[in-house]
C-alpha cells in the first residue's frame, strides 16, 4: 500500500484484485477504533494496541496547572516550556481532548510515564531539571499537581473506558525522589543545590552489624542479614543503627515531605551510595541519588502492596508498568506481583495487566524475572534490540528468528511470549527513526521512512503487544535518547526539538503535530485493522521460514489453533529485490497488506516492503 511505487502495474493490479470485495476473517474486529473489540474489562492483552505517552509532553489542555500550583519561578515549579528538561503544560485534560485521535489510530490501551506528585525540581545549577517525566515521586497518594487532579484523572479513564480502551499506570518502588543525605559527602548545612554522587559501599565492607557504636561496641546486634529467609519484622527490627555505610540525614524542611509518612523513616532506605549499575550495587545502591528503598524489609514491601491497591480500587484501571525491576530483589516481586493481581481481580479487573521493564537484551536475562522473580510479564527488550540491529545496524532477519526461537525460556505466570510488550524505542534509549537515520546517515529521507513503516509494521505482525512510543506515528526523530527522544505533541518553543525534522511531512516540532494524514498515522491505523480482522495475527503461534543472514526475506507464519486461522508475512528488508525459498507461499493466495511480489517465477519480494497473505477470508 505505501509502496505503489515500487512495484510494477502488473503486480499492483494483483495485489488489488486480491483485496477486492474482501471480508475480514473476524467481522467484530474489523473496525479499527477500540469499540468494536470486546469490553477492556474482559479483553485479552494480545487483542490491544497500546501506546506509551509522557502527559507532560502531549497536550495542554489546562494553562492554569502549568506551575503545578507552586510559586516562584522554574527552579522552584519546574516550569520552562523553552527548556528539554523541564515541564512543558501537557496534562490529563490534554490527553483527554486528543482520546479519539487515539480510538481513530486503532490504540485500545494508554501506557502513561508516572503521574504521582513528584520532587518538582532536583539537581545543581548546572544540570537542574524538572520531573515532567514522573520518576521522582514524592507523594503515592496524590496525583502531581502539574498533570491536573484526581477528578481530572478520573475523567480520563472514564472518557477512555467509555471509548473501550484500558488505561496503564507506570509505577515505581526501588525508589523515591532524592531528599536523604549523607554526611560523609554532603555535610549538613551544604548547598542543597550542589549534591555530589556518593560512591557506593558494599555490605562486605561495611555490614550492618559492625564495631562502629560507640566506644566501639557493635552496633544491629542480633541482625542475620536481609536475605529471603530473614525477611521479618522481628529480625529487621534489630537494625536500630543506621550509620552502618554512611551516616544518612534528611535536610531541614524535607523531613515530611514523602507520603504515606513512613517513607520519611531512613530506616526504610539502603543508604549505601550511588549504583554503580552493576553486581550488587544495581539493587542496593542510589539511582542515579534517587533514595533506594529497603525492599527486603517486610514493612516497605506490604507498604508498597498498599499503595498501589488503593490506585487499584480508586480509578479501576487496567493494568501497571513496573519501573527498574532488575534494581529490587526477587523476593519483593515474589509477593507484590500476585498480591496486586489477586487485589485486581478482586476489584472485578480479571485480566489486570502487568509488565516490568528490565532493561536487558536477551532473553536469557529478561526471562529470569518471569521465571524466578514471578513478574506476570516483561517488556521485550530482546525483540527491540534485534529490530535495532535489523534497522539500524543493517544486520539480517537471522537476528530476529534466533531471538524469538529463544520464546520458551519464558515460564509465564500467566501465557506465553505473545503476551509480552514488543516495542522499537521508547523515552530513555530514543526513537526507531532516530536509529534508522544514525544508522544510516547517507539514505534518503523516503527510504528511511520506508525502513520506519516495515519495522512498525513488524511489530505490528509479530508476537507480542505492539506499544506504538508517542509522536512515533507523526515521524519524530529525535536527536537522541532521553531528553532528546521526549519532545512535544503541540507547538514547541524548545529550539532543539523545532529545529527537527520529522518523516513523512514538511512539518517540525515548532507546529502541533496531531495530523491524522500522516502516512505512519495511517499506516498504524491500517495495521492496527488488518491485525484485530485475522485472529492469527493477534494469538497466533509464530514459525520462521526463511530468516536470511544478510539484509534479505524474514519469512514466517503465524497460526491461532482455536479459530484455525492462519497467515503468511514476508519482508524484505534488503534495498534490493530478494528471492523467498518457502515453498508455504503457493498455499496463501490472499493478500490483506503490503505489496504483492512477482510470482512469475518463484516469489520476489519489493526492494523494502512487507506482504502479508492469508488462506482465506479474502
């Protein structure tokens, strides 16, 4: 469909006639806004198309929220709509506004950055930002005065229920916003704007249970340790010392400032120093100075349980994104997973969805956290990094087949790989196009467009819940990863993000970007129909056919045993035409999408396209 122009008459009027007079093989879905699926309350995960948005960076719907009600100016509020690192003014009312350019797309599931009230402004004068992204939490209960209220939020899910589409929190528990200190690095009474990374102490150097009282008399007497077996509140209740590691305070004025009030209790924290992203550290130590909640202690875990259960029965959403898992222990996750999903469904949401984002490119790793940790599911870093390497890095569909042909390391608590999160970038690491381009600084702007459509619209056809990362379907680049991967859905005034280019148009970031004749727009929207009319393309299992070493033929099919339905994809992912080897391809002679290749003489894919066919229903 977008590559009429690459192939011949011949092979267009066979690729329209195919289509001709077609009915969709399931009737109910074949419309593509989120109405036409089954009610969100009882719908799987795998019938969704979910889209991950940052509130503040969407739309503004209310001017007067835009300083969250706080006084003064940006270093106070956070408020800096010139500046990448502040907020912007998007909102819940905002969101609200743009639901049916959402339901118009085909998105049935909203996957919002967090939305609780947060440390407004953290940092030095030389890199002060703001928390426009919702990552520095201060306050569980309450949403951040920035993004609205709680009736604001309301109505958001409410408007969004009543369109059928399922609203997603993000949610964190490694950590909370940084307010604990430490002497040894920031004496009291220092600058607060002037905080240095504290480096990280070990438990092998510095124990709990150590000679450093006073007169040298040991200190946490009788403490045997955090691991799982000495997870009590009688065995925690012996650390009465904190000064195991370093010596933590809280500075004046922010000694209540965390709700619910036992947050401000330090003994709740590790206060062991910043991470040092690896080993033991990667649990135990400071994100970033984020305070790194004591999540082996029995207390902050039923404490966090709490929390979110109340979010639970108060807005009646459909499902949480779990922030840092591979930063907390397993045996945190060993209880809170299905006491949260027990909690759901309790509340009448039996298909509560939850997935954590560990941040690692292999299976083998990512699997640990459903298998051990027992998180219900994972976003799949895996299948972004092969894509990456497929698009960005020119490497074959090989790639790709050996990642998924790894599908049953994953012992799921609940299905099976189909139900993870598929996704191409996201707000820390960038945007697909931004890949494609660096990737390929030489290529013109159409054919990284159309390296941008056929990787979308393999997530699209692959296993996996396709998460569409915002500003995607208008072509934003970005000029890199986080602060640069985050830019604005309405007129921006950052001139690092007007000055960008963006595929598919002649517009910029320095206009409003809600154009639903963007060709990604539509290409999402075509994907999102053909995808809800062909039960295999949404529960299907997925066999590789042909998978080539080089750029080439990524061949497979994808069969859904209950209906019998079945498809064949093709993409070419070489600049060039390329042979297809399957012999399967005489036995589906129906394409739903794509662009047809030259059947002649064997089967040629299009330099660059994607074909989909299936055995009926044409």
């Amino acid at each position: 469909m977008f590559f009429k122009s690459m192939a011949s008459p011949l092979v267009l009027a066979f690729a329209l006639t195919a289509c001709a007079n077609s009915e969709p093989q399931d009737k109910d879905a074949a419309s593509v806004r989120p109405e036409a699926l089954s009610h969100y309350i009882e719908r799987p995960i795998t019938d969704d198309v979910m889209y991950f948005v940052m509130p503040d960076r969407f739309q503004n719907g209310d001017a007067s929220n835009d300083t969250g009600g706080i006084s003064g100016d940006a270093k106070d509020h956070g408020f800096d709509p010139t500046h990448k690192g502040f907020f912007h003014g998007g909102d819940f009312k905002g969101l609200t506004e743009k639901l049916d350019y959402l339901a118009d797309m085909g998105i049935s599931a909203i996957w919002m950055t967090p939305i609780f009230k947060n440390k407004a402004v953290q940092g030095n004068p030389v890199n002060m930002t703001a928390a426009y992204h919702g990552y520095w939490i201060t306050d569980f209960t309450q949403i951040d005065p920035h993004l609205g209220t709680n009736d604001d939020l309301k109505t958001l899910v409410a408007e969004a229920h009543k369109r059928n589409m399922k609203v997603i929190f993000d949610i964190i528990t490694n950590h909370t916003a940084d307010v604990i200190k430490y002497e040894e690095c920031f004496p009291r009474g220092s600058d607060p704007m002037n905080v240095p990374l504290c480096d990280y102490r070990s438990k092998a150097d510095f124990p709990y249970t150590t000679l450093g009282g006073p007169d040298g008399a040991p200190i946490n007497e009788g403490f045997k340790g955090d691991g799982p077996e000495h997870q009590t509140e009688e065995n925690f209740s012996k650390i009465n010392n904190l000064n195991y590691a370093y010596t933590p305070y809280v500075p004046a004025g922010e000694e209540d400032v965390k709700v619910p009030a036992w947050l401000n209790d330090m003994r709740y924290y590790h206060n062991r120093g910043d991470s040092e992203w690896h080993g033991e550290s990667s649990v135990y130590g400071d994100f970033a100075g984020l305070d790194d909640m004591f999540t082996e202690h029995p207390f902050v875990q039923q404490g966090f349980i709490d929390i979110y259960k109340y979010w639970i029965s108060e807005f009646k959403i459909d499902g949480f994104r779990i922030d840092t898992v591979k930063h907390v222990n397993d045996s945190f996750w060993q209880a809170f997973a299905p006491a949260i999903k027990e909690h759901a469904a309790a509340e009448g949401i039996p298909n509560f969805y939850i997935f954590g984002e560990v941040y690692e490119p292999t299976p083998e790793k990512l699997s640990h956290f459903t298998n051990v940790a027992k998180v219900q599911h994972v976003l799949d870093f895996a299948f972004q990094s092969a894509t990456y390497q497929m698009f960005a890095e020119n490497k074959g569909p090989k790639v790709l087949a050996e990642t998924l042909a790894k599908d049953g390391l994953y012992e799921l608590p609940e299905g099976d790989a189909r139900n993870l999160p598929i996704f191409l970038g996201n707000h820390d690491m960038g945007r697909i196009a931004h890949f494609i381009r660096r990737g390929n600084p030489e290529e013109s702007a159409e054919t990284s467009l159309q390296k941008d459509l056929m990787a979308h619209a393999l997530m699209f056809y692959s296993r996996g819940v396709p998460v569409i990362y915002y500003g995607d379907e208008q072509g934003f680049i970005g000029d890199g990863h986080d602060q640069d991967a985050r830019e604005d859905m309405f007129v921006s005034k950052v001139a690092s993000y007007a000055d960008n280019d963006l595929l598919g148009t002649e517009k910029s970031s320095a206009e409003d970007n809600f154009d639903t004749e963007h060709p990604l727009y539509e290409a999402m929207k075509s994907f999102a129909k053909t995808k809800r009319a062909h039960r295999a393309l949404r529960n299907g299992e997925m066999a590789f056919l042909q998978a080539d070493e080089k750029p080439g033929i990524l061949a497979f099919t994808r069969i859904d045993a209950a209906s019998g339905d079945e498809v064949l994809a093709i993409f070419n992912t070489s600049t060039d035409t390329a042979a297809v080897k399957a012999s399967e391809i005489k036995d589906f002679g129906c394409l739903i999408d794509g662009t047809a290749g030259d059947q002649a003489d064997g089967y040629t894919a299009p330099a660059l396209s994607w074909a989909i066919y299936t055995k009926s229903g044409c």
